[in-house]
C-alpha cells in the first residue's frame, strides 16, 4: 500500500512497481476526463482494468455500468410522483462518472420545471451543506438525489434539522444502496447494485489480461432503484 495526493505521484509508483516486476496488473478507479494516467499506463504497456466508462478509457479494458439508465429510472420516477422541482447534489465534477451523471439528469429533467446540481467532494459535510443552501432556496426542491449514501444521510439529518418532514414534503434518494441506508428513519430509498459483482466481474478481467487474454469493455448490470420510506408524492 503506498499513499499519494496527485495523479503523477502515482504514475510515478506505477513505473516504479512495474519496473521493478513488483506488480502484475492494476485497476484504474475515479477515472478523470482526458486522464493522464491512461496514457501512461498505455505506454507500459502492463495489465490494465479501468473501474469507469470505455469513452475515457484509450486503449485499456474496462468495466463500467450505465449510470445514465440508473439516472433517467430515479428522475422518471419522482416525475410519477408529481416532483416537478429536483434538485441533485453530486460528486466532483471532474469524474467521468459524474459528468455521466450530470448529463443524464439534464436530459431527464428537461421537461421538469425546475432543476439543480450543485457539486461537491461527497462527503457528508458538503452534503449537509449543500441540503441547508437547497432547503433554503425560495422555491425548494420537493426531492433531492445524492450521489452517496453518506450525503444523503446527512442531508436527512439536515430535512430534520429545518423541520422538513420526509418524505411528506422532500422526498430524498441515495446513490448506492448500503445498511447505512437502510437503518436510517425514514429508511433511504436507493440506488442499488450488487457490488461484490461488480468487483469480482473487474478481478476475473485482470486476471485474464496477464494471463495473456483480449479482454474487451465490459458492460455490468446498471444500478436499480429500491423504492423505501423517503420518497413519497410531492407536496401538494
């Protein structure tokens, strides 16, 4: 295990280990647009998986699943429920993940009256922050998405701070289902996918890339909303 803050310290590790035979493939996660450290793990030439979407990925395998699908299924559903003002509150929007994301919901959205993103690091600090300026706005949002069970969590914890009840008059939904999710009150509706899946789908890929094998882009299953008690009909 080795520790960095930038993505050429660890393209730096990468020539190191490899070098020195110390590895024999890598997973590549929280893929960048126009990535620096694609190219350079092209140029080693060593076995590579990437956690993320083929667009980014040059000439590496990858596996990736269809954020957009999961997108346009949460949206779709909260406009079956009569929300005509959504808000979002995503990740960094430099992830390729998140520009997905962030596209999917502006198409979504496009026939609902009001809309917002509003970015952040993930973690539940920004979250709450982001649910407090939301929750304030003149014209409220009647639910909100969160790209993590942490943020939305929080921003539950924000709803009941300001006396917003869930799901009576903000419905809230969390990106990636967890227990966390599931033993908060109201319990969080969510986006869930099965992610030992997911992660044993990556292994078995790098594992045939050093064996020798062409291992092409892998589409996994996309996430599927798990409806539960935090989202209901939009306030009257």
């Amino acid at each position: 295990l080795q520790v960095v803050t930038s993505h050429q310290q660890e393209s730096e590790v990468y020539r190191h280990w490899w070098g020195e035979s110390r590895i024999d493939g890598v997973f590549l996660v929280d893929l960048h647009h126009s990535d620096a450290r694609v190219a350079e793990l092209e140029r080693l030439g060593m076995p590579v998986v990437v956690i993320g979407h083929p667009s980014e990925s040059g000439s590496l395998s990858a596996v990736w699943s269809d954020d957009g699908e999961a997108v346009r299924e949460t949206v779709e559903y909260l406009v079956a429920l009569g929300h005509r003002r959504i808000g979002r509150v995503a990740g960094l929007p430099e992830l390729v993940h998140t520009k997905v994301r962030d596209q999917a919901f502006e198409q979504a959205c496009a026939g609902v009256a009001e809309h917002v993103t509003m970015h952040t690091d993930y973690t539940g600090e920004e979250g709450a922050r982001a649910t407090r300026r939301l929750l304030s706005s003149p014209s409220r949002p009647t639910a909100i998405v969160y790209d993590n069970d942490i943020m939305a969590v929080a921003g539950l914890s924000v709803a009941q701070e300001m006396r917003v009840d869930v799901p009576r008059e903000l419905s809230i939904v969390a990106w990636d289902d967890s227990p966390l999710a599931q033993v908060v009150r109201p319990p969080l509706t969510a986006l869930t996918r099965d992610i030992p899946a997911y992660g044993a789908h990556a292994a078995q890929r790098l594992l045939a890339l050093i064996a020798g094998e062409t291992v092409p882009p892998f589409e996994d299953q996309a996430a599927a909303l798990t409806p539960r008690g935090s989202t209901g009909p939009a306030p009257a």
